[in-house]
C-alpha cells in the first residue's frame, strides 16, 4: 500500500538540503524513522 504525505514546502527544502548523493526524500524519512526507532528503543532500555 502506498500513502502521500504532504510536506510543506519550507520543510521539503530543509530536508532536500540534507540529501545525501542520488537519495530521495523517501529513503531519507525512512532513514530518521530508523534513527528515531534506534533512539526510543535505547530510551526504554535504560535503567
């Protein structure tokens, strides 16, 4: 299943400054969601 998000055009901007060689915004939402995951999931482990 496919969804649109639509992004205003000031965020597309900063995030396409962040694009790394022929990376499009899709692999790039999915690379901080990644990180997000990674980092929450740290957060629950701690003490």
């Amino acid at each position: 299943m496919t969804r649109t998000i639509e992004l205003d055009d000031d965020l597309a901007e900063r995030m396409e400054s962040h694009l790394e060689d022929d990376e499009t915004l899709e692999e790039f939402i999915a690379e901080l969601v990644a990180i997000y995951e990674q980092e929450g999931r740290f957060l629950q482990e701690g003490p």
